[in-house]
C-alpha cells in the first residue's frame, strides 16, 4: 500500500521544516516542495492533504511565488498557513491587503465557530504566534471567519471545499495548542492512519536501492547503501567493504556522510 503523505508547499517560512516535524512526529508521512513545484509532481505523490506554509512576501507583489492556484481544486483538503492564508484569499476572490497594524509575537486568539474540526477538542482561547503585516479584508465566497484576534482575523474555513487557513503559525512552540490544531487537520479532516515511521520509510527506500543496486554490474567502487545499526539512517557512499558499517563507529550523521532521504534522520537509543 502506498505510504500516506501530505504535502507541504514551502513559501519560504523560517518554520517549514517545523510543520513536517510536527506532522511526522504523529506517525504521518510529510514531504515538503518548493511551491513552485509542477502539480503533475504534487499529484504523483497522492496526498492525503496539502499545507500551505508561511513565507516573508506579500501575494500582491509582482516578485510573489510564483505558485500554481490550481492546486486549491485539487480535490485534497488545504490547510493555509499565515502567507498560506493569504495565497488562499487572494486567488479566490479575496482581498488582501497591507495590515494597519503589524501583528508579530504573542497575541490572543478567539474562536469564533467551535464546530469546524480544525479546532475540535479545544479550548475558546488560544496563544498563538503571529508574525505578519498583511491581513485578508475580504474573504472569498463561500469563506466564513472562524477565529479572530484583538487586531485581525486569525482563521478561515470553507468546509464544502475542504479548504483551512489560520494567520498563525501552529507548527512553532510559541502556540501550545498548535500540534493538536496540526493533529485535526492529519486526522479528523485528512483521515491518515498514522501507521508511519521513519524506519518504515529508511527501510523501504535502501530496499528499493537494493534491487535496482542488483541489477546493476557491481564493482568494488560501486554505491552502497546501508543503515547504521543503532541510528535510523541512509548511508550512500562507497562499497559496503570501505564504508563506515564495516566498523563499530558511533560517530554523529554529519560525520560520517550520511545523506538522509526527505532530510529525516532518527537517532533511536543505542
């Protein structure tokens, strides 16, 4: 069966890497793509789900992402995220424009519909992390605001699209409640199984390098690719006879030439 993955479309925020963490560390597969990633690539990965990440540009700008809109009728539930926000508004319909007030550092956020599942199981406030000077002043049709903070509006849904968006970010520990709002989105609206691992994945990529290593014509200086015995990683590098497995090395990734497939590195106990 086909591991179930949502995509992740980086804008260029600081806290990309953070969302695939958070949604790998529920036993999920994330991928993260340039958002100017063709939709033949983010169709052949099957999602489950796509989030939109933050990014420092504004969608109005003429040098903004250059990222396809199409991939909001791609039929797979969307999460936007701060500029992700945005990019929804803006190509639906929407307004955005320059905030009057610049929201950046803690703030206070009021949930306004308590019945979308973005937001199930929490509390009627959250603390959140803000970091934008933009701001949606008009919502596409078929939008409604589902929380708001004491400057701007803070989220946005339309549940017949299956489309989310906060101005948050909920992928930083500067929002405490984040990996559940993170959680919702896997699970109750994406519906992973969240029967995932690192180890899975390491395992079934050095597997599929095997065969194709086998059908090659092996040579004392051909590829090998290994993992480590007490970390969950993906060696390539020289033949198996020179490479770091031949010894009892405990040596860090970073020392030993590791390449790490999807930038995931394990480290398990000993």
């Amino acid at each position: 069966m086909a591991t179930q993955t949502i995509v992740i479309l980086d804008f260029g925020s600081q806290y990309t890497q953070l969302i695939a963490r958070r949604i790998r560390e529920q036993n999920v597969f994330s991928v993260v793509l340039p958002c100017t990633a063709p939709l033949a690539e983010i169709k052949a990965l099957h999602p489950l789900g796509l989030i939109l990440s933050g990014g420092p540009s504004s969608v109005y700008d003429s040098d903004a992402p250059a990222a396809d809109p199409k991939l909001l009728d791609l039929g797979v539930p969307v999460l936007g995220i701060c500029y992700g926000l945005h990019f929804i508004v803006h190509h639906l319909g929407g307004k955005v424009l320059s905030a009057p007030r610049r929201e950046y550092g803690h703030a206070e956020v009021s949930i306004e519909d308590d019945t979308t599942p973005l937001f199930a199981g929490l509390p009627p406030t959250l603390q959140v992390w803000m970091s934008h000077g933009d701001e949606a002043l008009e919502l596409p049709a078929g939008f409604h605001r589902i929380a708001v903070s004491a400057n701007a509006l803070a989220g946005i849904a339309n549940q017949q699209r299956r489309i989310w968006a906060v101005q948050f970010h909920p992928e930083v520990h500067h929002t405490p409640l984040g990996s559940r709002i993170i959680k919702n989105f896997v699970f109750q609206i994406c519906g992973a199984a969240g029967d995932w691992t690192p180890a899975h994945f390491i395992e079934t990529t050095v597997a599929l390098s095997a065969r194709k290593s086998a059908r090659a014509t092996s040579s004392a200086g051909s590829p090998a690719a290994w993992i480590h015995p007490s970390r969950q990683c993906w060696y390539t590098g020289p033949s198996a006879a020179s490479s770091p497995a031949s010894s009892s090395t405990t040596a860090s990734c970073a020392k030993m030439n590791f390449k790490v497939s999807r930038r995931i590195c394990a480290t398990t106990s000993a």
